[in-house]
C-alpha cells in the first residue's frame, strides 16, 4: 500500500466543506455534495479573504483537487469536530456500502454504531490531541442477512485539519479496505501449510510396514481433522454390487456420534454421485434441494451435520469408494484449492492401502497353496495313524478272556459297515480298539479319519467336523475341507463322543443316517460315505437322561457297542503289556533290560490301574528313564496298599491264589509238593481251571534274580 502521507491532501492547506457560505467569502454550489467549496488559503501564501479576481482560479485549483479525490483508489472523508461528516468521497461510499448523501451532516455513530466504535477513539485523539495517526490496520464487523457477521479489515490513516489560527477543527480520514488482500495473503498461507502438512504426512507413509497402514491412517484422518478445523472425517469403501458404503478408516472427535458402518439407502443420491466420480460439497445442509430430503435427514440423524464434503475415492481408475469430511459446529465453505488438495489426502491413503491389498493378496495366495498342501496330505500327516506314533507297535496286546472276547466282536464287526460304539474307562484303548476296526474292514487301504470332540473348541468344531467356506466367520481365509470330507471312503473316528455340543448333535445324526451334510457357508448339500465309529468314557444313556445327549443319536450310535475292559480286569496281561513297552522305550533310548524282579511284577498286578494302560504306559516311561542298569524296578509303592483293599471278583481271586501257587511251584503242576497237590485237584482239572481263567506261564525273565 502506498504511504497515504505522500497524498494529495498532504499538500494542501486546508479544505473546508461547509454547510452554508461564509459571509464574506463567494460560494460555488458543489454538484456532488449540495454544499458550498471554500478555499481559505494554501501553501503559496495566499490571504486568507481573495479578491475576485483570484477566485476562478482557485476554484479551478479546487475542483481540479476534488476530482483527483473521486479518482483516487482510497476512501477520503472529512470530520468536524462533533465528528460529523462534512465531505465524503465516491471511493469511501463504496467501501462503507452507503453513499455520501447517507454520510453528510450525521455522526459516525448515527452511521453505523459498529463502525463508529472502531474508528471514533482515532478520530478523537486526532482532533483533541493535534497528532496523525497513519496506517492502523483495524477490524470492522459487517452484518449479514442471516445475523452473522463478516470481518472486513480496513487500513486508515487519520490527519488532523487547522484553521487559520492554527486551530484543529477537522480531522481528514483516509481509508482502504485490504480485506480481499488479507484474505489472499491467509488463503496463500494456508496453502503452504496444507501442502507442508500434505508432506509430512505422505513422508509418514514411507516404507511403512502393511502392518501398521490402517492405525497410520487412523492417525491421519485424525491429524486432518485437527488441522482444518473439521470434526470427522472417514473412508468408505463400495460394497461388492456397488450398493452400500462401508467404513473402513474414521476419526471423529470427542462428543461427535461416529458414522455407522454400513450406509445402503440412507443416502441414495449421493452413493450414485460418488459412482459417477462426481464431488460434492455443501457449506449449509438445510440449503440442499428437496431431491436431497433423504440426505438431509441422514445429516440431522447424525446429530446435526452444518457442513459435508465427499471425494469419491479410486484406485487404477476403479471408483472404489469415498473420502469425507463434515463439520457440525460451524459452516465451512470448501474452497476449490483446498478441495484439490483433499484430493491429494486420499492419493497418500490409497497408495498405502494398495500396497496392503497387494501384500495381502501374496499372503493369500500363500495361504493357498499351504491349504493345498494341507489337504494333499490330509491322510497322510494331518489325519494319519495317531496309535502308531503314540504306541509304535500294531497288535493288541494280551490273552486274556476278557480281551480275547473283544477280538473276536472285532471280527465280527469289522467285515459290515455298521456304526460302532466303543465303550470304557479313560487310558483302555478304545481308539486301538477303532483302529483294528477299520484295518480289518474293507476300508483299510485308505487312512482313518481322528476327530477328539474332546479337544476341540465348540466354536471350532462344527468347521472341523463339516469343513466351511471362505469368508464363512472371521479369519476363513479360504475354503477348507472337514474331516467327514476327508474320511469319505474311509473311517472317521469319534473320541469322546458323549463331549460333542448339542447343537451339532442334530448335524452329525443327519450325516449317519443321510450320508450327507453342509459345509459352513454353503447350504449346497455335500454327500460322503463314511463308516462311523465313536468312542466314549461316560455313559451316554444317563446322558440322554439328564438332557445332555440325543437320544435319537444314540440310539443310532449303539447299533454295535464293544466294551473295553479296564486293566484290572485282565491283569494277567499286565506282564504282556509291560515288557511290549519296555522292548519300544529300549530302542527309543538306547537302553538294555533284561530283567524285571518277580515282586515288582507281582505289584503291578496287584496294582488297581484307575489309568489303565496309559498310566501303566507313564509309568514304564518314567523307569526307562531313570533306570541306569539291565533290571528295570517300576514303582508303584504309592498304589500297592491301595490296590490290596481294593475287592474283586470270585473270578479274580481264584486266578491270583493260583497263580501264586504256580510261582511257589516253579510252574510244577504233577507231582509230590506240585500245583495240583496244594491245591487238592487232578492236574488235568488244574489245566482245564488254568485255561478257562486264561493263566499261562510268565515270560522266563520274569524269574527272580
């Protein structure tokens, strides 16, 4: 701005524009004003009454003056002291929105009160103290139509005017308004700041691991809003068909309600706006059409949304959703150079979002393939024989009566494809039993199928059992098969059956008396053919009682039920059993044994065995481990007093007292002091006795040392 001291005005002595002529001085009406233009004197030492013949041409030097004053690119005005406006130049009327004839003879406060109260304090000091105020930069409100206010900034320089006798009479008052070029000098600020805010934004974004895109773009969504004075903002991405909107990045400051995550006819208009690429921006919801009547109640739904702009968002050219900001508290006004760098907002979001799809899409193909992988050896590794890697040996073990009789309903049931429900306590074998089911049945050549109902989730088991598709829950990455799919053509085997959820008790009925069921995300039925066999430890008909079970289902799993015996009941196997594990731990680790004391032996069976074999296993484990010689001791000090109260069978009894008997004889049955004699029976009826019970002679080793 020019230095409004080097003026015109500054030259000049002194304008008087007053409201009547003077008495001895000859008027010229002024056109402009109505008033009367008197030249008192100026610099070149003229009187201060001039003849007539010197008033044509002061009145050209005036009018000549006045003219540059109506040309002149500031506001010129001149004040009394009751500061009432006396001259008013075009240039003032426009910056003050009211013309001269407004301004002559009335105060500045009869004006307008807001503009008095800025400039009043100036002028007076101008006046009173006979001082120049020059280039004060002040701020005058400017009423709107709607009650609210604009700010217009004004610079002003006031000068105070004397009288011939060196008396301030008048104050000059120049203005300009710099209000458009404030606000060009704030809108290139604030340019350079959104573009250095840009910046470091996108620098943020550098090799920042895929890890960690979505919480840095939460973070910059965040940032956005506290630096452009917004409330919200949020990234929607487009639904599959195109139809919805859903969240997937916002930020919202405290006390402003979030977006809801998924927006489908809410907004109708401006879904088909964003599909066509088209921006939309509004500084005053209340003023959008009356097309717009379903927006308008989604912005007042929203708890009162003043101000909204959306960018609909693409990658690759692909419009794949939007990006918006919304003001609650006041209008904002969405200039285009800011709405252009907005654009830029989502270039640096996009970016970072494409490199997490790509990396993504690479972990899913390699998840994949490794489903793939999974399911080429699903009967080879994943669903393989479990009995030989936990037990290492094939046969079941033992002579006894009780599991001779198992045996043989094994052979029974294994030639048909009828369902088997094997029955007993924890740690007897059932799954051994399941096994030489199946490798005696027709379906032996391919790989029984394991499922523990035990030890999977309920909220797994379903998927495990049945299989589901991609996208069926959270983290279904891809389609997986289940193992009723992966036992079709073979045996699936059902561990602790009586531990399955109810809900899905419904489920596994429908596959053993259909043949068929639903993968999870899939209603298309799927046929398999399956042999099954379940095994249980807890009795399923009490189960049924107490609401726990089916009773259609187990009415449907009983069809061929095989009891397992505990260990106690067949203890003549024990010895059988103990050295069968003894050979598998020496191989394991590199240990020889080559004996085992008669009496330890004789304790383990006497032993109760409330874990059955596998705590008999443990057991043998824990002495291979701790045993340094070639005689193995298995102790069972804890167990033995326990046992020897425990009751048993007629049965029992009779096969320890002879067998007892048999180890005191040296397994001499005829003869003086033989079997037979101490126990007062022919030695063919001690055959028959010893055959029946199942009692055959121990393994030599077993001979004390």
């Amino acid at each position: 701005m020019p230095n409004i001291q080097e003026m015109t005005l500054a030259k000049t002595s002194y304008i008087v524009l007053e409201a009547k002529a003077l008495d001895d001085t000859p008027s010229v009406p002024n056109a402009a004003t109505g008033n009367s233009l008197y030249i008192r004197g100026d610099t070149m030492g003229l009187t201060n009454k001039p003849a007539s013949s010197n008033t044509d041409f002061f009145l050209g030097k005036f009018s000549n003056l006045e003219q540059l004053f109506e040309q002149a690119q500031f506001g010129i005005s001149i004040i009394d002291r009751d500061l009432r406006f006396i001259y008013f130049n075009n240039r003032m009327a426009t910056i003050a929105d009211l013309s001269a004839q407004d301004h002559i003879g009335k105060t500045l406060g009869e004006v307008d009160l807001l503009v008095a109260s800025a400039i009043e304090p100036v002028l007076s000091r101008t006046i009173a103290e006979d001082c120049s105020f020059v280039d004060l930069e002040i701020v005058v409100p400017k009423p709107l139509p709607d009650k609210s206010f604009q700010e217009r900034i004004w610079v002003i320089c006031s000068y105070p005017l004397r009288d011939n006798d060196g008396t301030v009479t008048r104050c000059g008052l120049v203005v300009q308004d710099v209000t458009a070029q404030k606000l060009k000098e704030s809108v290139q600020a604030e340019r350079i700041q959104v573009e250095a805010f840009l910046s470091n934004l996108s620098s943020a974004f550098i090799n920042l691991p895929v890890s960690e895109v979505d919480r840095k773009i939460e973070r910059g969504l965040r940032d956005v809003v506290e630096f452009l004075g917004f409330e919200r903002s949020s990234i929607w991405h487009l639904s599959t068909d195109r139809s919805s909107l859903h969240i997937t990045h916002s930020f919202a400051k405290p006390g402003i309600k979030p977006p809801p995550p998924v927006i489908a006819e809410l907004i109708p208009d401006w879904i088909s706006m964003i599909l066509n690429g088209e921006i939309f921006r509004v500084s005053d919801v209340d003023e959008l059409p009356d097309r717009f009547w379903r927006e308008k109640q989604y912005c007042k739904d929203q708890g009162g949304i003043k101000s909204i702009m959306f960018i609909p968002a693409s990658i690759g050219g692909t419009i794949v959703g939007a990006i918006t900001f919304v003001s609650y508290r006041v209008k904002r006004e969405w200039p285009d150079e800011l709405t252009q760098r907005l654009r830029l907002l989502w270039e640096i979001f996009s970016n970072a979002l494409e490199r997490k799809r790509a990396d993504q899409k690479i972990q899913n193909a390699l998840s994949e393939i490794q489903q793939l992988k999974d399911r080429l050896e699903a009967e080879n590794v994943y669903l393989r024989d479990q009995i030989d890697v936990e037990y290492k040996h094939e046969e079941i073990i033992g002579k006894s009566v009780a599991i001779r009789n198992v045996l043989l309903q094994i052979k029974q049931v294994a030639a048909t494809d009828s369902t088997v429900l094997i029955l007993g306590e924890t740690g007897t074998g059932k799954e051994l039993i399941a096994r030489a089911i199946h490798n005696a049945s027709a379906r032996k050549a391919r790989a029984m199928i394991k499922v523990n109902c035990a030890a999977l989730p309920a909220a797994l088991i379903e998927a495990e059992l049945f299989g589901h598709e991609k996208g069926a829950y959270t983290g279904a990455v891809s389609t997986q098969i289940g193992r009723f799919e992966a036992a079709n053509g073979s045996t699936i085997f059902l561990d602790e059956i009586g531990e399955l959820p109810l809900e899905l008790q419904s489920k596994l009925l429908r596959v053993i008396q259909e043949g068929q069921f639903e993968r999870l995300g899939n209603p298309k039925p799927i046929k398999v053919d399956v042999r099954v066999v379940a095994a249980t430890n807890k009795s399923l008909a009490q189960a049924v009682k107490d609401g726990g079970f089916r009773e259609d289902l187990y009415y449907r799993l009983n069809v061929f039920p095989v009891s397992v015996p505990p260990l106690r009941e067949r203890r003549e196997d024990i010895p059988l059993l103990v050295w069968a594990m003894v050979e598998e731990f020496s191989k394991v680790f590199g240990k020889v044994v080559e004996r085992i004391p008669k009496k330890n032996m004789e304790a383990m069976e006497r032993y109760r065995w409330p874990g059955n074999i596998r705590e008999l296993r443990n057991l043998v484990e824990r002495a291979m481990i701790l045993n340094n010689g070639t005689t193995l001791v298995v102790d069972i000090q804890d167990g033995s007093a326990m046992a020897a109260s425990e009751p048993m069978t007629i049965e029992g009894v009779e096969r320890m007292h002879i067998n007892s008997v048999l180890e005191k004889t040296g397994w001499r049955i005829r003869g003086r002091n033989g079997a037979a004699e101490i126990l007062g029976l022919k030695p063919t009826t001690l055959n028959s006795r010893m055959k029946k019970l199942g009692i055959k002679r121990k393994h030599p080793l077993f001979e004390s040392t």
